[in-house]
C-alpha cells in the first residue's frame, strides 16, 4: 500500500532523475499523464507473473484537490517468467476543473522487452479524453501519442540510448506553456492543435558507482496550427528547435 504523495504507475519514465535514460522527457510524459499525485494506492500480487494495482487520489500535480470529485487511479501489470518481457497497462479519471464537471480520462501502455544482456525496447502508447475543454467551443478535448525507446548497455561503464516520439494534441489542450496552469502568463486557454515530435540521442555514462553523466541531443518539431503567441519555438518564430543538454546525478 501507498499513502500519501507519491508518483502515478502512468508511462515508462519516472519523477526521480536516476530512475531514467534520458535527461529530458517526453511531451507524453510531461503533458498527458499525473506525475505526482496524493492518495491511496494498493497493489496485489495474482501470481508470478500477474499484479493489480487500484486506489484514488485528489487530482494531477497537487496535494489537496481543487473539487471534491475523487480521481480513480487503477493498472494490471504482467512479467513474463524469464522477466524479459512485460506489458503495463493504467489509467486514471476523475475532473480536473474547480466545479469538479469536465472529466479526465487517461490511459497508457507500455510495453518492454530485453532481447539480449545489451539490447532493451521500450514502446509506450498514451490517450486521453476531458469533457468539454476547448475554450470557447466547449468541446471534448482528446490527444494520443506513440514512444519508442531503444537502449543499449555498452559496459558497465557506459550505455547509448535513442528516443523518438511522437504526439498529436488533437484539440489544442494539453501543450500550451508551463504546466498548462490557467493564470500563468504562458498560458491563456488555447494551445497548439497539431502534431509534435522529438527525437533524443543520449549516452549514460558511470565512471563511479554513485555517480552518472547524461548528456544527450535533442530535436523537437511541430506540423500544425499557430498558437495565440505563434508557433511553438523560438519565442513563436519557429516550428522546430535544437537542444543540447548535460546534467550529472550522485547519489549517496
């Protein structure tokens, strides 16, 4: 059992740093599903290779709830008996608007496989549902994506790693500015109706047990409608942008 403020069981990437490949994340990750919720959260071993997981919580990114709706949060998980392979699936629902009315739903999907002691594929699949949310219109919004991450252990010391995503924000409501919270600046209500994309290339480097290097290259493109402000990048000049990016994480 969990209980309190704690990570949701969403997506294939995590909160902490060290528990991921990549320096950055995902738009999947960052947008579309709970990271961080408060709540109850059980989780029951069926068999070897089958779990559940069921509880609640008040609602995405925050510690006490804006409504007094109470948000579901629920997956089943199998492993494969050589632990090679597994398959995730989870959801969460409940509204996410001050009058408790405009209901969220998401899923994700996340499917791993290791095919060797080197080689790990990691495919993830979000969709998502809210009633009424496009501003004006007040009609349902929806988006979906697709990941894929392939990850190569070169030694002990050093591993590369690819990333390419994809994700359609299909109403505009999800990818607007940070956090997508109404009242900050970078955010008034409407966002990019269209299609994004990035691709990642990344090493991980450990020279210490308790010590990893990260740096990586990242691509990021946008096909669809301007924004409010412009286009997504380069202060809304430009569809697509180029990032360079190194963090280094010890642990103790």
């Amino acid at each position: 059992m969990k209980v309190g403020h704690f990570a949701g069981i969403l997506d294939f990437e995590a909160v902490p740093g060290p528990m991921n490949p990549f320096y950055s994340h995902t738009y999947c990750y960052g947008y579309t599903v709970p990271q961080l919720v408060t709540g109850v959260l059980g989780d029951y071993q069926l068999s070897d290779t089958l779990s559940l997981q069921a509880g609640f919580h008040r609602g995405w990114m925050m510690f006490e709830d804006m409504n007094d709706d109470l948000d579901v949060m629920a997956g089943v998980k199998w492993v494969s008996c050589d632990k090679a392979t597994s398959l995730a699936y989870a959801i969460s629902s409940g509204a996410q608007d001050p009058a408790g009315e405009q209901n969220r739903f998401v899923y994700s999907l996340v499917g791993q496989h290791q095919f060797n002691d080197c080689f790990k594929y990691v495919l993830v699949h979000n969709l998502g549902f809210e009633d009424d949310a496009v501003p004006v219109t007040g009609d349902d919004g929806e988006w979906y994506g697709l990941t894929q991450y392939f990850l190569y252990t070169i030694n002990p010391c050093w591993a590369a790693n690819l990333r390419l995503e994809w994700l359609r924000d299909d109403d505009g409501v999800r990818i607007a500015g940070p956090g997508n919270i109404p009242g900050v600046r970078a955010w008034d209500g409407r966002g990019f109706a269209g299609h994004f994309y990035e691709l990642t290339a990344g090493l991980s480097c450990r020279p210490h047990a308790n010590l990893v290097l990260r740096p990586e290259v990242r691509w990021d493109w946008y096909d669809g409608l301007a924004g409010p402000t412009g286009l997504p990048f380069d202060d809304g000049l430009s569809d697509e942008q180029f990032t360079a990016a190194i963090d280094a994480i010890l642990t103790y």
